[in-house]
C-alpha cells in the first residue's frame, strides 16, 4: 500500500505534460543499465557501482488514464558494487533467470511511467520497490523516479527518499538516491502526442 500511495504521488508531480502523451513506442526488449548510485543520509554515504538488466514492453504501450499506472517493463536482475563494504538489491536475482526470485509484492522492481517531458523528450519513469542493503548493514526501500533522455541511453535518477525496510542500529530515518547510468543497448522509444 505504501508504494502504490508513494506512486500516486510521484504520478501527481509528474505534471500536466503526462496529459499529451497518449502512447509509447519502445522498440527494445532488452537492456542492460550500469553506472553510479549515491545513498546519502544523514551520517552515512555510499558510492555504489550498479548494474540492472530490464526486460522491456516492446511495441506499442497506451498511456492509461490519470490515476493508473502504465507498466512498462521490469528489472529483472542487479548487481551492486560498494567500495565502502558489501551490499545488495534485496528480492532481486543477480543474473537473469537467478534466485532469489523477484518480490515480495507482485509490482516489485515493475517500471511504470510516470510522465513526459515534452520540451527535452524525456520519459519520466518510476521503479516500484526498490529494495537494497547498504554496506552498513541498513534496509530501504522505496520508489526511484528517474529520467530517460530522448536517446534511450542516459538515464537520471533524481534524489528519490528512500524509507527503512527494518529497524536497525545507527540507520538514518531516510536516505536520498541520486545517479546517473548508461543503457547498453540504447532504449530505442518514442513518444506519442496527443491533443492536450
């Protein structure tokens, strides 16, 4: 309930531009995403290395009405690397076809779209139920909004909170995720715009 609650929010501050685009047309079926993820806190930090391998809706994807989410793939495996320790993306298997299984919830690690930003071509898009372990041993979970340029290759996370999946000793009450990575290959997509 909480993550559908967080979405919904996130799906209001995407904006009124999510109104003009009808459809998505993704051309890729398959990506693998890498670079670098920042978990910031208030007395800890982390730089991480990440790699997500996301299996993608292919062909035509309608927009669904305000309110609703419009799924568009899911990740489906991740690897995360922190210099400062051990850590990992919890109910998420490191290699396609791996354990443990994605979950718990049934939209665990699902991409949905969240909006469009019709001035730089962006896709603004959120991963539901986030899950990771930082190398202090502290839980999170949470929704992560990013951005996809026009290009299908860079894509943005934007200083998402982040909320503790268990108690623990000494973990922040919340910590922020920014970053950037690179799809290999390029997500081919474009929008479609309809009449505002």
């Amino acid at each position: 309930m909480l993550v559908a609650a967080v979405v919904l929010v996130l799906l209001a501050a995407a904006g009124s531009a999510s109104a003009t685009t009808i459809g998505i047309v993704n051309n890729t079926p398959l990506t693998t995403q890498v670079g670098q993820l920042n978990f910031v806190g208030a007395t800890a930090g982390f730089a991480c290395q990440v790699q997500f391998r996301k299996l993608l809706t292919v062909g035509l994807i309608l927009v669904r009405p305000t309110g609703q989410l419009t799924r568009l793939g899911r990740v489906v495996a991740g690897q995360i690397n922190c210099p400062a320790g051990p850590a990992n993306f919890l109910n998420l298997p490191p290699e396609l076809g791996g354990i443990p299984p994605i979950g718990p919830l049934p939209t665990s690690w699902d991409i949905s779209f969240l909006g469009s930003d019709l001035v730089t071509g962006e896709l603004v898009f959120g991963i539901l139920d986030f899950q990771v372990k930082l190398p202090n041993g502290c839980l999170y979970r949470g929704t992560v909004l990013g951005r996809l340029g026009p290009a299908g290759q860079i894509l943005r996370f934007l200083g998402n909170q982040f909320i503790p999946l268990a108690g623990g000793v000494g973990c922040d009450p919340q910590i922020r995720v920014t970053g950037n990575l690179n799809d290999n290959p390029p997500i081919n997509f474009f929008l479609l715009v309809g009449g505002v």
